[in-house]
C-alpha cells in the first residue's frame, strides 16, 4: 500500500507540473477529482451509472487469475428482531391517488438492511456486522446483493435468508451493475503490484436464482464495467487515468480477456450505455463559435454502426452541463442533473432534473428543483436521487412528476424500493 501510495502522490506532482494540464483552477480540480476517485470507494457512483474515466492506452490488457470464492458459502440466518433505536426518517404525505414505495437501506452505522415505509422502520432483514466494509448494494429481484470488501452477500426478501460468499483478496472499492433481472455484474478494485498505481480490476457476475458466484476477468488495470452483452460473451469497458477525460471504448472478449476492438470515443468525467447496449452518452464540452465560452453537451455514439461520429446534443439554460446520468430499464430515457456553469465548476445550484427523450433526442425538464448533486437511479415508473453528502433521499413519480423527500439514517446507502 504505501507503494502505491507513493507512486499516486508522484503521478499527482507530474500532473500538476505539466504544462498542459491548464489553469491552477482546472490543475486543483483535477487533483482533488483524481484523490476521491483513487482513494474514495467508488460505492455509490456507478450506477449512476456514470463512470469518471481517463485516457486509455491501447495495450490489452493482461488476463490473469481471477479471484476464487469458497465452495461452500457462509450460510447466515438473518435477525429478524427489531432494530437498534435510531432516528426514522421523515416523509411528506404523498398526494392524492399516489402511494410512495418502501426504501430498502442499509444504515452502515447500524451495519442493518431495513425496510422503510411511510417514515418507519418496518422491517429488519439482516445484520452486516461480518464481510468488512460495504461497499455498495443492489436490488435483484427478491433479493439484496451487497458488495464488501470481503466478498458478496446476497439477503433473500422473502424470508430473509442471508448468504455470503468470500474473495480470496480484500477489495479496495467496487460497484455493482445490473446485468437482467436476476443477476449483477461485480466490479472489484483491488490490490496489484502488476498494475498502474498498484490497482487491478476484479469482474465477476453474481445470479440470485441458484446463489452462483462466476468470476470473469481479473485486468491488471483499473476500469470501470459499462455493459455486458446479452450473450455473456462480451464486456464493454472505459479504463480510468490520470485525466477526466477518456478517448476510447474497449470491447473484451470474456474468455480470455483479449481487446476484441477498441472504439475512439470523446467524454469528460461520466458515461453510460442503455440497458439495450445499443447506445453510449458521455458528458462533454463544445463551443458554438471559435472564441465562444464552451457549453456542456452530451454526446450520442451508436454502438451498432460502424462510425464513431456522435450525435451532438446540445442543453437548455446555457452555459451549464449535465451531471450524472442513469438509464431507464427501457432503454428509452436517459436522466440528469442540469447544473450552470462548467462542467469543472463547483455551484451551488441546480436547474433540476432533466430528461433525454432517446428516440427523438428531445431534452426536457423533469423537476425545476434538485440538489447540486445526487446519485440518480430509476426503475421507470420512480426515479431516485440519494443527496450527495446529505441523509436524504428524493423520490420522483415519473408519471405524475410528484415528489417527497426521505431524511435517512446515518450514513445510509438505499439500495432500492418496492
């Protein structure tokens, strides 16, 4: 670890010394953007299912043996008795004819997966005091997978039933991603001496339906999972660096861990592909005029042509920038924040959320108010936004666009609702 440790806080001095990296605004900026992403657990972020990447080289990556689980998995009952006392969350009373859904949250203080229903602790599913840290947690079906640094535990809604399987090597920070209706896709940093900065990536895929653990690549590199095809066959990859900015897609073959094509593509700090694999998004910056003040935009590839020309989408109330950015399950919509200024800035507003239309790229308001920053989530008919450095939640009825806000527990992590 001190190793490196060391070797980031060099790469970090070379960053800073560079003449190309710019003005010491945008210098501080991506520092303090490079310390959270290396040395905070990626947890929350991905789901967003937006991805902070870098420049990608075009080596394929090394495929190396990927981290065993045990044959027999710990199998632990769950406590089913009532919680520790702790402070409920507080809920507004829905409208009319709209019933808000129960949160599933894991109060990471309380190390507890709870069920919340009108602002009352309902129901205590498991303990989580066993695995190390947690990381982040998904709602599969009828059940809750939770990532730790130890390994992946899945909680059985039903009856609570509660079974984890280990790693063989402790996992720095990871993030789940949803890979159908009955499994996720696990994504792994962990300890490499092989590697850049000293991180590989462990992937693996987790099913809920028969408990079955499969690990898929170990990549002496740090990257970020965007998409698994439908055939399991093929991963679709962004490799992080030491720059916001990303140029390139990898396509690996899951078998041997083999770059199958490698597309040049054009992003600044997020990116996203649809549940149907058919479409990348990234956040990006454009002038309208030469001189003109860059504009935030979002930036459209077509994965089934063979071109890498994006569609350029440019966003209301200029100048501002689009901020993390989730699917529907459809494939139809893509979400975001709206947020003024660029894309680097820090401010301490919101224009709300706002909604890509994917088949005719119509960009539309969701809600004329939002926190600055939130980690966003749908499931189609309610979208979700866990407030970023707040105990709270926002829950958005699509349909009617009608909203409440939930106070959490400490230190919670919502993992889903229904």
């Amino acid at each position: 670890m001190l190793v490196r440790n060391m070797a980031v806080i060099v790469a970090l001095l070379v960053l800073w010394l560079s003449p190309n990296t710019g003005s010491i605004a945008r210098r501080c900026h991506i520092v303090n953007v490079l310390f959270q992403r290396l040395f905070i657990g990626v947890g929350l972020i991905f789901l967003t299912s937006g991805c902070t990447v870098g420049q990608a080289d075009t080596a394929t990556p090394a495929a190396s043996t990927p981290p065993a689980v045990t044959v027999s998995p710990t199998v632990e009952q769950a406590n089913t008795a009532t919680p520790a006392a702790s402070t409920p969350p507080a809920v507004a009373t829905p409208p009319a004819g709209v019933s808000f859904p129960a949160l599933l949250v894991i109060d990471t203080d309380q190390r507890t997966l709870m069920e919340y229903r009108n602002g009352q602790a309902q129901q205590r599913f498991a303990d989580l005091t066993e695995g190390g840290t947690i990381l982040d947690g998904m709602l599969v079906a009828d059940a809750v997978v939770i990532l730790q640094e130890g390994g992946l535990r899945r909680i059985r809604l039903t009856d609570g039933d509660s079974r984890f399987q280990s790693f063989n090597q402790t996992v720095r920070s990871g993030a789940l991603i949803r890979a159908g209706d009955d499994a996720v896709i696990y994504e792994a940093k962990v300890d490499d001496p092989q590697a850049e900065f000293g991180v590989g990536t462990a992937i693996g895929l987790y099913r809920t339906t028969d408990d079955s653990m499969k690990a898929l690549l170990t990549l002496a590199r740090n990257v970020g999972v965007l998409h698994m095809t439908a055939d399991q066959q093929r991963l679709f990859l962004l490799p992080f660096g030491q720059d916001p900015s990303f140029g390139s897609l990898l396509i690996v073959n899951i078998g041997d861990g083999q770059v199958l094509e490698e597309r040049a593509i054009e992003g600044e700090l997020f990116a996203t592909i649809s549940p149907d694999g058919r479409r990348l998004v990234t956040t990006s910056r454009r002038a309208a005029s030469a001189g003109a003040q860059e504009e935030g935009v979002l930036l459209d590839y077509d994965l089934t042509a063979p071109s890498a020309t994006p569609q350029i989408i440019s966003l209301p109330k200029a100048p501002g920038h689009a901020w993390r950015l989730t699917w529907s399950p459809d494939s139809r919509a893509l979400y975001f924040l709206l947020r003024p200024g660029d894309i680097y800035d820090e401010p301490a507003t919101s224009f709300g959320v706002y909604r890509l239309d994917a088949a005719s790229r119509v960009v539309e308001q969701v809600t004329e108010t939002a926190p600055v920053d939130a980690f966003l989530r749908t499931d189609g008919q309610w979208l979700m936004l866990q407030h970023s450095g707040e105990r709270r939640v926002t829950m958005i009825n699509l349909a009617t666009r009608s909203s409440t806000v939930v106070d959490l527990p400490t230190q919670a992590i919502v993992v889903g609702w229904r």
